[in-house]
C-alpha cells in the first residue's frame, strides 16, 4: 500500500498559498542569509521623515536628513565603514560618542539574534525528526 500524504493548513494562511516547510524555510534563510552579514548603524539630527507601509512608520529614511552620520559593519571581515557630514565631525562630539555606543550595542544584538536563530533552527530540526519517527511508527502494522 502506497503512502498517503495528508497537508493540514493553518486557518490564518489563504487556501491558495502553500504552507512553508522547514526545507522552504532553510532555503529562504540561506538565500537571505548575506542580510545578516551587514549591520548598519545610522545617528540622524534634525527633520528626518519614516517610510510607511499601510499607514504605519515602519523604517527612517536614511536620506531625509542632512546631518547624518552612518557606519557600516561586514560582521564577517569586520571592516567598518563610517561616513559623516562636517557638522558630526566638527562640532557633534557627543552624538559621535552616542553612536559609537550604538554601534556596540548593535554588536551585541546580532550576537544574541545568531544565538536565538540557531536555537530555532534546532528546535525545527528536532521537531521535524520527530515528525519523520512519529510517521515512521504511525505507518507500521499493528
């Protein structure tokens, strides 16, 4: 007797949009992986204006200020990029201070986010091993 597949869909996914699977899952996050590897810290003074999505603020808009000073960090080199206007350079000295501060504490998140997305990673690991045991023993005769 052949093996008899059963999809059970999420009541909050539509009927028309297949549900993901941890294999679609590791792919997706692998394709997008080169997003983790950049952080960007940005300090902006002055009018700055947020894109909206729906009607919420969702992101600053980088360039919607002129004072602005930005970094760069590859978290695999470790190279760091920083770019300021003349007023950070000249006369912001606490602001450079207070970004500086933002940029280790961007550090610090990253270093828990890597933490949190292996331990669900492995989570989903372990549950879709038990999945494949659970169905291997559901399948065996009584």
């Amino acid at each position: 007797m052949g093996k008899q597949t059963t999809t059970v869909k999420s009541p909050a996914i539509p009927e028309d949009q297949p549900t993901s699977t941890f294999k679609e899952f590791v792919n997706k996050a692998m394709a997008h992986l080169s997003n983790l590897t950049r952080l960007e810290v940005n300090t902006l003074v002055g009018e700055y204006t947020f894109y909206s999505q729906s009607g919420v603020l969702t992101k600053i808009k980088q360039d919607s200020t002129k004072e602005r000073m930005c970094s760069q960090i590859n978290l695999i080199t470790g190279d760091i990029t920083t770019a300021m206007t003349d007023k950070f350079a000249t006369e912001y000295k606490d602001l450079r201070e207070y970004h500086l501060i933002r940029e280790n504490q961007g550090h610090k998140i990253i270093e828990q986010n890597i933490k949190t997305l292996t331990e669900i990673v492995g989570a989903l690991d372990f549950f879709s091993k038990k999945k494949v045991e659970l169905d291997r023993n559901s399948e065996q005769p009584k």
